[in-house]
C-alpha cells in the first residue's frame, strides 16, 4: 500500500543505531531541551561562523543558506501531504507560484502593501487554492492523484504565462524588501538595529573581523543573511505548530487516513476532511516560502516555477525520509545545499547531486532521518535477525 | 459505556434489502432485525451474502433497494463515518489494522470518533484537547486491557500477533462506543483453544452492554455464544431462530451439506 516504507534494513541504518546507542544518555527532557537551544543558535549563527569545508567558497554562503532554509520550509509543508497524509503531491510548485505571486502583485504590481501584510494573506491565498484544487480531486486516490495535482503545477505556471494581470512571461520586478528596522543598509553600512562581525578563519588569531558584519532586520540586496534569519524564525515556528498539530487527534487520523482509508472512515474519521486540511495546510507552508522567496529575490517569473522543482521538493521529502518533520528538514537542506556546495565543478554539480541522491536511496531508502515508527520497525528486524543468528550458531 | 435500554428494543432493522452489482444479485429481499442487548449471529456458505449484508449496513455499498433503519434512522446515503458517530462499529474479515501505528493509537483512532478537537484546538493545545486526549488515551487502554492486548501497547500494529491482531480489531471498534458491534469472522485462523477465549471476549462484550452481530463460519462458536441466528444462502435469508431450532433446520442442513435432489437439479 505504501511504496515508501517497504524497505530493507541496511547494513547502514543498524551501523547508525549503534553509534546512536552511547548517545541515549541525553534521552531526557532537561538536556534535550539544552541540546535544542543550542542546535537552534547555532543555526542562525552558521552565516557568520564561517566554518570550514561546509561554507561555499563558490557562492554566497548567506544566500545559499535562505535556499536551504526555503527548500527546509517547503520540505515541512509537503511532508504534510505526502508523509502524514500519504497523498502524492507532485505540482507542489503550483502553490510555492501562488505565494510568491501574491506578493508581488501585492507588494509592487498592482498595490503597495508592506510586506509583513502581504505575507499573512499569501498564505491564506495559496490555502484556499489548496482547498479549490483539493476538493474535486481528493476523490481520486493513488497515483491518479499524482497526475491530476502534477498538471496543476504546470497549470498554474501556464495561467501566469499568460495572464497580462499578473505579468505574462516578463514577471514582476522591483519586488520590495521587508522594511530594516534602525539605520538603511548601504555602502560599508550594513544598518540594521546593531551588527554583529562575522568570523574569519584565515587571520588567526584575529578571528572576530570588525570589517565584516552583517546588520540584524537590515534587508537589503547585498547581504543575504538576514532573510535568511527571517525564514529561519518561519520554519522554526511551523515546525512547532507542525509537531502540536501531528501529535493530536489531528495527526492521528491523517496516519489512519494514509495507512487505510476504508478503515478510517469505518472508525469515524472523515478522511476527506482531512485530506483537505493536510493540503490546506501544505499548500499554505509551500505559499509562505514563495513569498519569501519573492521578497527576497525581488524578481519572479513563469520559469522561476518549473515543473522540475515539484519533483525537486518531492525528492527532499522522500530523501529526508517521508513522515519525518526533521527528515524534512534534512532533505530540504540536501537538495538545496548539495548543487551549491559543488559550484566549482560548474557542470559536474549536477551529476555529483545525482549520484548523492543515487547512494542515498540505495543506502538508505526510507530516507536520512525516517520516522520514528520505521525505525521502531529497524530496531525489531535487527532484534529477530540476532535471535535468528543465535539459534544457528547454538 | 452504552447506557443498558430495556431489553428487547429493536437496534437495527433490514427491511427488504436487496443488493445487485450489474446482474449479481448479492443480496435479494433480506428482512431481519436486532435487538438490543442480543448477540445475533449471521451465518451461510461462502458466498453466501454476509459480508455484503455488513457493507450495506455500514455504508460501504449503497441497497439497490429496500431500507435500513439503525436506531430509528434511515441510513440511507450517510457517509461511513456519520454511520460510525450514530454507534455502528465493525471489524474487518482480513485484518484492517493501522499497520504503522502503535497498538494503542490504532484503539485511539476509534476513541476519537466522537472527539470534537480539530486542527485549531490542537495547534492551540486548548484545555479540550488535553481532557479529549487525556480520556482518548485512558479509554483506549482500558480497552486494550478488556481484549487482553495491553502489554503490547506500544508496540506498532503490524508487529503483534495474529490472534493479537484481531484482538486489537475488536477494541478499537468498541473504543467508537458503538450501539452495534459487528465481528466479521473475528475467529477465523484460530485454533479451537484461541475460539474458546474468543467465545469469552464476545459474551464479556454483550456483558457490557453492547449489543453483538457475529458473522461466523465455526457452527460450534456460533451456536455456543450467539442467541438467535439469521441463515443467507445465496443472498436470500432461509431461516432465522434459536440456535436449537436451527441446528434442526431441515433446510439449513441442506444448505451447509447439500441434498441429492439439488446435486441433480445442479448437474
């Protein structure tokens, strides 16, 4: 029924279980909620850190990081669809299109809302597409319902296309920034409310550099680390919402939902219901990354939204390993960060990204980090294959 | 717990219910009716139309004609999960757990049938959601207790045992806190010891108040537990009564053996 948790343990997936094992120490709630704080800081800290190896030396690591942050973000909002709901989405671009559209149609083409007005009504706009396209189509099941949501990510695209209202094929310009707050970002002033200086690796000792800071709310074209702090503060909020919203009576009936559908409605889950709020709910977190995107990019068109990056989105979710909100995130930041981080082989980047993902499926098919129920599943596998092991060698 | 009515009240009423699938008829003119308190068994030769007499009543497939009436509505046309609320509930012949879900949250499913927590009182952890979930989780353990599962309530569906399984089946359709328990084959790969327990589960289950429909191939657990019995025999009812009176049912014998004159007529 479910093509993504039917897997074969590897050899891998147990070596990991047991370099885990020393690490259970920390498997209660005080420490857990330290190790958090300190994972989190050190997110919005690695734009300045500068770190070694994991920086890009070939792009802006700032920018690439809102990419990773963005495709982190979108990853979150599919899992919705596809891992809790188990429905196959693949015309998800459609809805990262609505969101970026709305605000620059907002913000610059039509009105000249602020952004942070803009931004609430995006995502509403995209969830009440979610429910349009949603509602005649969640009757279909299956495969059925990845072709029908796949031409709608190509329809949306196409209408844009061919809409003067909405730009045509020249897109939307001169998209504005979110407003700095305190002093305007210009030449050799990042503004902002205060700085804070990046690290420099190469001038040791001296590794705080003065002459390199980036200005907190300060947005502007040059430096790419603020809205990469603004996204960051919106994945870490839909992730809480997410992790409230899947462990409830909510989160239940999408896992009955994807597991049997008949049984569900037998129990008394309204499952079109919940399809319908899982794609709601999807599209909406898709909608919110395009509008950041938008703002950040300041320049949107027809082919920013290519068929491909549904696929692209869809291969973060499975990659990271479908279910899985910090899987998600993992495979978000793969897809993202993998053809950036290997700029310099210019046009064997690609080809490296496709083998990555290639040994990534061999090796560990139900995805980076699965879900805690396919571990559970790993963890009983490899306890029947050590009984097994011990009754023949007795 | 549903409350215990006076006995005798009619739960559930098939009145002249016919089923075609093009020129199938599945089920052809069935008229018969629970009453509450009861453990009514419905039993026939393969083929004979049970399954399809459960679908139609819990709404999978639509009667071609006829009525059916659960506590004194018509379930005509209501979707699957409404009929669920009304206090209808029902197992699976193959086995139709969760299989990803830990043996509790499948019993948690059922107990949120009736849950009136949505997305917003979920993201808002509002003070119904955490009495709902609170009383969803204690509800579906002491189910899993009732139906001797509870040790293994952490453990994901799929990894139980199979007569676990269906064990774990029979609580989370009672966790819907139905009216109407219907068991569709539950005994069905059990050896003789496991249908003596399951003989115990069924009659504790009436003991609670609910009232029990057991589709059942094994004549010796049906007549042991049921108190009437309905016999199907392709699609059309042929005999309904005590277990007594229908284990010397001329024609329910010639059902379940065959007679001569039928072999001929057949040949």
């Amino acid at each position: 029924m479910n093509a993504y948790y039917d897997f074969a343990p590897s050899g891998l997936a147990r070596g990991w279980a047991a370099f885990k094992r020393p690490f259970h120490v920390f498997d209660n709630r005080p420490s857990k909620i330290i190790l958090g704080i300190i994972a989190v800081l050190i997110a919005y800290a690695l734009p300045l850190l500068n770190l070694p190896i994991i920086t890009t030396p070939d792009s802006d690591f700032g920018g690439v990081l809102f990419d990773v942050a963005a495709y982190a973000l979108i990853a979150v909002g599919l899992n919705i669809v596809i891992g809790y709901a188990g429905l196959l989405d693949l015309g998800y671009v459609g809805f990262y299109a609505t969101g970026a559209y709305t605000v620059g149609v907002l913000t610059q083409y039509h009105w000249h809302w602020p952004f942070f007005l803009a931004l609430p009504v995006a995502i509403g706009v995209t969830m009440i597409t979610g429910v349009l396209l949603g509602a005649p189509t969640l009757r279909v099941r299956g495969d059925y319902l990845a072709i029908v949501t796949m031409g709608f990510g190509e329809i949306i695209r196409l209408i844009i296309t061919n809409t003067h209202w909405l730009g045509k094929s020249a897109g939307i310009s001169s998209i504005p920034m979110p407003p700095t707050v305190g002093t305007a970002p210009g030449a050799g002033n990042p503004g902002g409310l205060f700085q804070v200086p990046h690290l420099s690796w190469g001038t040791f000792p001296n590794v705080i550099d003065v002459g390199h800071k980036t200005g907190v709310l300060a947005f502007g074209v040059l430096d790419a680390i603020p809205f990469y702090w603004l996204i960051l503060t919106a994945l870490f909020i839909v992730l809480i919402g997410d992790k409230l919203v899947k462990e409830s009576r909510v989160g239940r009936a999408w896992e009955a939902t994807r597991e049997d559908e008949d049984a569900a409605e037998v129990m008394g889950v309204p499952t079109f219901k919940y399809k319908l709020l899982a794609f709601a709910l999807g599209a909406g977190i898709g909608g919110m990354s395009g509008a950041f995107y938008a703002t950040r990019q300041t320049f949107i068109q027809p082919q920013s939204f290519a068929l491909l990056l549904s696929e692209l989105f869809v291969a973060a979710v499975i990659v990271g390993g479908a279910g899985n909100r910090w899987g998600a995130v993992a495979g978000g930041a793969v897809v993202a960060y993998l053809p950036e981080r290997f700029r310099g082989f210019s046009d064997w980047r690609m080809l490296i990204f496709g083998i990555a993902l290639i040994v990534l499926a061999t090796w560990r098919p139900e995805g980076i980090f699965p879900p805690r129920r396919t571990r559970r599943a790993i963890r009983a596998e490899a306890v029947v294959e050590e009984l097994e092991g011990e009754t023949v060698d007795a | 717990m549903p409350e215990s009515h006076t006995a005798g009240r009619t739960l559930l009423e098939l009145d002249d219910v016919t089923i075609k699938f093009g020129g199938l008829t599945a089920l052809d003119g069935v008229t018969f009716d629970i009453k509450e308190g009861e453990i009514l068994g419905l039993i026939g030769p393969n083929g004979a139309g049970k399954t399809t007499c459960f679908n139609v009543m819990t709404g999978v497939y639509q009667a071609t004609s006829g009525h059916i009436r659960f506590d004194g509505q018509a379930l005509h046309k209501m979707p699957r999960h409404k009929i669920t609320r009304l206090g209808m509930a029902r197992t699976f012949q193959n086995i139709r757990l969760f299989k990803s879900m830990t043996a509790l949250e499948n019993v948690m499913v059922g107990a949120d049938a009736h849950s009136k927590v949505g997305f917003f009182r979920a993201l808002f952890r509002t003070p119904v959601h955490r009495k709902t979930e609170g009383e969803s989780r204690a509800r579906a353990l002491e189910l899993l207790k009732f139906v001797g599962v509870a040790g293994r309530a952490d453990e994901l569906a799929v990894n139980l045992s199979y007569g676990d399984q269906r064990r774990l089946e029979i609580a989370r359709a009672m966790a819907t806190n139905p009216k109407l328990l219907c068991l569709d084959e539950p005994a069905a790969g059990f050896n003789p010891a496991e249908k003596q327990r399951l003989m115990e589960l069924i009659r504790k289950v009436r003991d609670q108040g609910y009232t029990v429909l057991l589709i059942e191939h094994d004549m010796r657990l049906v007549m042991g537990v049921t108190d009437r019995i309905v016999v199907l025999e392709f699609g059309r009812k042929i005999a309904e009564g005590a277990p007594a009176e229908i284990r010397d049912n001329p024609a329910v014998i010639a059902a379940y053996l065959g007679v001569e004159e039928d072999d001929d007529a057949a040949s």
